[in-house]
C-alpha cells in the first residue's frame, strides 16, 4: 500500500499498530531523519566523486571498507523505530500533509515495504553476491573468458527474480525491475517502444550506412588539453551552467555528480587527438548538470531536490547533447567558439561541414561511442536478452551466441569476441536488471520534451543566436523546478499535453538522418 | 587516571562500576568503535579537502549543516555506553593488552576524562562561541577593525580558562593547552627554549638585516602553470614521494591531508612570478607525507596511525623544507630539474646563486611568509601574548598595541595595521590556543633529529646524489613507522639518545646565517 491511496481513504482503519505519534512531532522525527539521511548521502557522493578524480591509485584499499561501514550507519537512521513510526504516522494523515512532506512520506513508504518484503539476509547475501559476480564479470571482460561470469549471471537473475517475487508477488518480475529503475516503466510499454523502434530503425540505419561518410578527419588533429579546458568553461558558460554552483573535473569515464543545487560536479576526459569527445561530454554532462541546478529552491535540502528519475535525467542529458548540441544550428553557434581556440585546427571548416562530421553515423559494437541513430538498438539488444533472463527463457550460457546474433540482425555487424560483445556493460554484473531501458526512454522523453518546447518558443532560433539558457527556462518552469516532486509520467504529461509517445523520438530520427 | 598508571598497579582497586565486560569482548567492541570513528574521520577529511580543492565555490551553503551533522553522529560512537565499557574494561587490563591496543585504549581514555570533566552544556556553549568568534575575526581582519573581534577574544580565552580549570584543576590552564596540542609541552619547557632563541636570535637577525641582500630577481621570472606542474611531480619522485599513494592537488593555502598510509592528498599553489613559492611548498608538504606514508603498516586503521603530533609532523615537514631543502647540497641536486624545466629562466644562475636566493632573510610582519631565521620570533610573539592572555595579565584590547611593541623589539618593524598584525592569523578566533607553540617546536625537533641523523648516515652526501629515500628509510626506522604509538618525548629520546633540546637548533640556524 502506498501512501498516497492510504491518505485517499475516506475512513482509514489503524493498519499501522503504533502510529500514535502526534503529527508535528512526525514530521519533525520524519524531517531530522531525512536531514541526516541526506548528510550521509553527501559524505558518500562526495567521497565517490574523490576516489574517480583526485584520490591516489592505491586509495581504493581503505576506501571501500569505510564505505560499506557508513552506509550501514546511514541504513540505520531508516530502520530506526522513531523514524519509522514517524512515516506510518504521516503516511496515516496524508491528506492533512504539506506537497512535498507528503512525497517524501510515500517515498520513504516505498522504501520500507521494499525493506520489509525482502528478509534481512536475503538482502545481506544478495549484497554479497553483487560483490563477487561485479568482480567476476571484470575478471571474465580482462581475460574475455564469458565462462568465468557465467554462473553468476544465472545467480544474480535467479536472486533478481526472487526479490521481485519476494516484493511484488503479483507482479511480473521483469516488471519489477523496470519499475524500480523508472517508475511507470513496463514491458508492456517497453516492448510497443522497441517494437517501434526496430521497425523504424534498422532498415534506417542500414540505408544511411551505405551512403557515402562525410569527412570528420579534422576532428582529428591535435587539440592541446589546457586549451580544451578553457574551452570547456566557455562552452559551460555558452549553456548558461552556472561555475560557481557547478565545476569541472576530470574523470576516465565522463559523468556528473550531484550533491544540491549549489553543488553539481561535471567530469569530462581530453583527448587530444579527438575534439568532439569532451565538447559532447561537456554537453552532455551540462544537460544532467542544467537539470539538477535549477530544481526549486523550496526543495532545498529534501531528497526530493533532484531530477525525477534515471529516464528523465538522460533525457535532459541526450536533449542537449543531440538534439541541440549535434543541431545545424548549434554548429553555427559553437564554430567560432572552437575556431576561436583552434583556428588552426578548424581553419576551412564551415558549419555545415562540422555538422555533418558531428553526425556520422557508423555502427559499432559498443554501446558508450554509439551514434545517436544507432544507440537505441544497444539497447533494444539487452532490453531483449534480459526480459527473456528474467522471464527464465534464456540461461546466462546462451547469451553470448543471442547477443552475437542480435548484433548481426540489427546492425550488421559480426561480433568478434564477448569482452567487445556481451562482457562489455558493467550493468548485469553490478544487478543493475531493469536499468538498460531507462537510456532509451531518456532518449524517447527528450525528443517529446523538444517537440513540445517547439510549440512554446522557437528553439532554433534561439539556438542560432546564443539564447540556450531561455530554453533552460523554460524546462525549468516545466519540469527542472519539481524535482521528485512529480513522476516522468507527470512530468511528460504536464509539460507536453499527453503521455509518453515514442513516435516523436522517430519522427525526429527519420527527418533527420533522412535528410543527411 | 591514565590507561597506564592503572595498568600498571599491582591490584587495581574497581574504580569503574560496569567493568564486568570480558576482555575479548570488550576489544571486540572496542576495535569496531574505532574502525567506525575512522570511517567518520574518513568521510569527514575527504569532505574538507574536496572542499578546499574541487567543490565549486557555492558548495559551502550545505556543506557545513551536513559536516555539523556527521560530527554528531561520530560523537555518538564514543558516547555508545558499549564502547565506554570496553575502554573502561581495557583500561582495568592494561597489563594483559598487546602495545597497539592498550595505547588506543589509552588515548580514548584520555578523550573519556575530557569528556566527563567538561559538561555537554559547557561544551556546546563553546562550540557556538567559536563559530561566533571565527566569523567575527574574518570580519575584523577584512575591515581591519580589532574592535569588532575584542570582546570575542575575551570570552574564548575566558572559556579556555574554564575548561582547562574543569579538566585539570591542579594545571596552569596554559600548561593545560600546551599539553592538549603537544603532549608533553609545558611553560616550563617553552619559557627556556624562547629565552634561549631571544638572547642568541635577535642580534643575529640584526646583524643579517644589515647585510647586503643576494639577488634573487631570477626566481621571479615568468615559470607557466603547467610546466611547474609537472616540475612538482618530478620533485615529489626525487623526494621518493610514492604518488600511487599521494597525489598533488591545489589549494588556496597548501596544505597535507591523510587519510591512510595508502592515501595522503598533497596540495600546493603555483605562482606563476614566483617559482619558490611552489617548490618548497611541495618539499614542506612531501615532509609531511612521507611521516604518514611511512607509518608502520600494522597500524593499518587504528587511529594511531598517523604522525605523533602537531610538533612532530612540522619537524619533518621542517626538516625537509629547510635543512634539506634549503641546504647547498640540495640547490646542487635540484637545480637541474630546474633548469630541465625552465631552462631560460635559470641561464647563468649556478647552484652557489641559487642557494643563496632561497635563503634571503628579510624580516617581514607576515608569520606565513617568513624566512626559516625569523620565523621563530613570529612564534615567540604569539606565545608571549597568548600565556599572558591565558593568566589573566592581559586584556584583549591590550593585544595590539603589545603585539605591535614586540615586533618592533624582536624584528626592528613598524605594524602598521592590526590586518597584517594581530589579526593576521585565523588561531585565536578558531579557538586554538597553545597551538604556535607547536610549530617552534617542529622546527627545534626538526634541527635536533638531524643532528643525530648526521652522526647514522652521510647526509650531505646523500642529498648531492639524490639519495633521499635512504634518509627517509631512516628516518622511517627511527621514527614514521611509530605512529602515534609513542610520545613525541618517546621518539625525541629514542632517535636521539637524550631528551628535547633545543640548542641545536641554535646552533645550526647561527652556524648557517652566520656564514651566509
């Protein structure tokens, strides 16, 4: 039972046995709890942000330990009986609540029924069964040995399987998960989404693979990494990214981190033989950063003061990176700002020419240097595999061949071993089941969201002329200010008018790569 | 009472009540409670070193609420009543403990008595008022108003007092802090030493004020950023600097953090007009990092592994900065890297020049920015004033017309604002008195563990060759692998063969200006 249906009952009976808390002194025990729970949560995103950028190498060694150490110590503070006695308590008067106490009382409900669904040790070895199969699965990608991560695959969808059972009985499990990942998500959507999507697509892309690539050589040429980086801040600041509630790091793995909104931390990587990887990084990273910059004020310091959820985030992230930042527009906008730091480099570049070579499309086998057309059928590939593990219709020792084949169905594309084939993601190792989809939703969202900006401003206009930050406005008076306050289906609803519909996503790939 | 002297009575009376805890299980509880706090000092340091080097400059709104937070919670630890029992248990079986543990045990019991002899109430009181204090200083020194910040030094000296009277009331309540920042100091100890330096410092410091100064004008050339970066890291591998396990970031004020002995964050400043700024930065906090990373690794997580205290560390730190550092034998050995890296810069200066030039002495107001032969006076002022302060025999309004009377006499200077006079240091606002005191000590230890290193190995000839790490190997027998498992007395006596004393360093400072 969730908070919002108990708090919609007219006469509610005394399911909770000890909610005899009065409400003030609920919410305040219920306010502390999450002020520590946040204080935590900041020790930790901090300290993870460290171990990826400035930590030494050999940190890791006391690192890890600690970690797990104040993560129980957070755990407690939810498991305490007061704090726990104070969400019964105020999930009881729901309806005499405050908007966002009430949210952050049904978001707590959810968390405590997930708790208490699933028995301590299941919990405990299932922890421990992550810990082993992620260490597995990064032997198995070194050596390109599937054999070596393959029983614990099986393991971690048979635990997988039965946590969902163990927390939604009546639900199917895969379900479970993508739910869990992104509320509202389903198979049932999923697959009318993917369905679309191949239909769409692959033939698309194999059209567009035949044509003749344009020239991106020039992306190529030596770019000096300090004069990267002061191109970065004044990208950051052609997107109206506020620097002193935002920095840039560096990290192996661009991503961006976010501890409140007047603490956003972006990473990026140099690479000084290809310009576009941190310019589409900094984007990228920007679009996530944007998001979480410009979450209310009255949000401040409640869980809730984030981006609503893994789909929405890349929505926002894939919104500016692609279709924004790879727009002919946005070319002419960010040329002279690259000339400007490359002359050399870009000397005879004209926009329409870095536009197409920021476009090129190529299928490739790995999911994280995809293209924009392509990236989708990544995803649609472990979308399939992992439904079909879930639903016990394929066992981890088939999933190499089935990936290989999808591969080549899809993309055309021959797979030539499993550490650039199935070992490639850390995601299944890690029991990140259920996360995969939340990519392409973001990518579906974003494309909805822009479609609906269209009818509110002229974005494109506002593109050409620098105006980046009117369309941050926009979104934030939309969807940024609201944090967790509403679902994505809210959200989605709320800001184009409708639900989810992926035909937009489409429809913007077809025009677009048709005409290129 | 001490964990030590009650360990050491032949039939321990049962002073403490609940000590019917086992002995196994009490280092059960005790070594977790440890492990715990640690996580929390973790947490804690990597939060304030982000803060100082990678969080964007907004980032402080939240960061203070949650570090006060957290600090509660690890408070808590060491209030746990289980934990108390344990420390109590241990402390009652002294004799029965192995080295490591009974020196824990020994070191919590002395937090215990702090604890209990101060009231919670008494204690928060002071908290409030240092955060008070602290701000009401900032805002003194930034309108250069001593009158603002007055009545606040009044009331925490008046606090420090109370406390030390609470804690230790048969102790001088200077004694007391002295002893609360270097175990072991005392007015008894510190009186003699500062005689001494006053009677042989101030008429050498004379006496070189009226030389002829060296030319220093190279040092102040254009050195780019970037290429002192990577001077750094080549001088952090000359020192033997394992930077698997330290790395170099940038801060404000430079400045060493340790975590573990496999994670120690280095920072420094460049000056792009000034490249000795930078190099000794890094060689005062490579002698900082080389105490911590060499601490003996059975002390792996216990809060005894770090350096013994304030006092020891800055010897090392000291040490390498100055006597090394700023020795003929290391302008040798350092002036090649130098010249590899900013070789227009260097031309035509030799070895003889560049020794000289790092070791020009020019009295100055600024306690940060003195040279190695006046920084001591800067030290002796503030001891002067803040004992008198502690017994009563001055009033803060008294503080600058005193301090502005001492550096007149000491240094030959005229104050001419309490900014760059008695306002200049964040200490006294902070709270920490009886903290100075610690750094003269640094720099007398520092001169007397060199003298009895002179007599084990061929310094000089080592630092020509660039034999670095076989000093810090003997150093690291002597005295880094101890920890904190010894006093600093302990380790003095030890590595010396005889009790503090500080005219070597006399003697080296007269015998190395005097020939300068």
């Amino acid at each position: 039972m969730s908070c919002n249906e108990k708090g919609a009952e007219q006469n509610p009976r005394p399911v909770f046995s000890r909610s005899d808390m009065e409400i003030s002194k609920a919410k305040e025990v219920f306010k502390a709890g999450l002020k520590l729970s946040e204080a935590y949560r900041h020790a930790s995103v901090v300290m993870n942000y460290d171990s990826m950028t400035a930590a030494p190498k050999n940190a890791a060694a006391y690192f890890g330990a600690d970690m797990a150490l104040l993560s129980g110590e957070a755990r407690k503070v939810k498991l305490d009986k007061d704090f726990i006695e104070a969400v019964e308590t105020l999930c009881a008067h729901a309806g005499e609540l405050d908007g966002i106490t009430r949210r952050e009382a049904e978001e707590e409900m959810r968390g405590l029924e997930r708790i208490r669904a699933i028995p301590a040790e299941e919990h405990a070895a299932y922890r421990r069964l992550l810990g082993v199969s992620f260490a597995k699965w990064q032997e198995a990608k070194r050596r390109d040995d599937f054999a070596l991560f393959e029983p614990y695959l099986d393991e971690v969808i048979s635990a997988c399987r039965r946590m969902a059972q163990l927390a939604a009985p009546e639900t199917d499990p895969y379900d479970y998960w993508l739910n869990e990942n992104e509320e509202g998500a389903s198979t049932q959507m999923l697959d009318g989404f993917f369905a679309l999507l191949k239909r769409e697509l692959v033939p698309l892309i194999a059209a567009v693979s035949e044509c003749e690539k344009p020239d991106a050589s020039f992306l190529h040429a030596y770019f000096p990494k300090a004069e990267q980086q002061k191109f970065s801040l004044e990208l950051m600041d052609l997107m109206g990214i506020d620097r002193d509630r935002c920095s840039l790091g560096e990290a192996e793995h661009p991503y961006t981190t976010f501890i409140s909104r007047s603490d956003v931390r972006m990473t990026t990587h140099y690479y000084e033989r290809y310009a576009a990887a941190n310019m589409f990084s900094v984007i990228h990273e920007g679009g996530h950063a944007l998001y979480e910059l410009n979450v209310g004020e009255e949000l401040k310091g409640s869980p809730l003061a984030h981006g609503a959820s893994a789909g929405m985030h890349e929505s926002q992230s894939r919104f500016y990176e692609n279709i924004i930042g790879r727009s002919r527009e946005f070319a002419e906008l960010v040329l002279p700002l690259m000339k400007k730091h490359f002359p050399e480099q870009f000397s005879g570049v004209d926009a329409e020419g870095f536009y197409r070579a920021v476009n090129r499309v190529e299928p490739s086998l790995k999911r994280t240097e995809a293209d924009e057309l392509t990236y989708c059928l990544h995803i649609m590939i472990r979308y399939e595999l992992e439904k079909r593990l879930l639903h016990g219709e394929l066992k981890a020792a088939d999933v190499p061949a089935e990936w290989n084949r999808l591969y080549k169905e899809y993309l055309g594309l021959d797979v030539p071993n499993d550490r650039e084939g199935c070992l490639q993601d850390m995601h299944w190792g890690s029991g990140l089941t259920g996360y995969f989809p939340t990519y392409a939703l973001g990518n579906a969202y974003g494309a909805q969201i822009a479609a609906a900006l269209e009818k509110r401003v002229n974005v494109w206009e506002l593109v050409r002329r620098g105006g980046l930050p009117e369309i941050t406005a926009v979104l934030t008076e939309g969807i940024y200010r609201f944090g967790k306050l509403k679902t994505p289906a809210q959200l989605i609803e709320g800001f184009c008018g409708e639900g989810f519909e992926p035909r937009y996503y489409i429809e913007y790939l077809k025009e677009k790569y048709g005409a290129l």
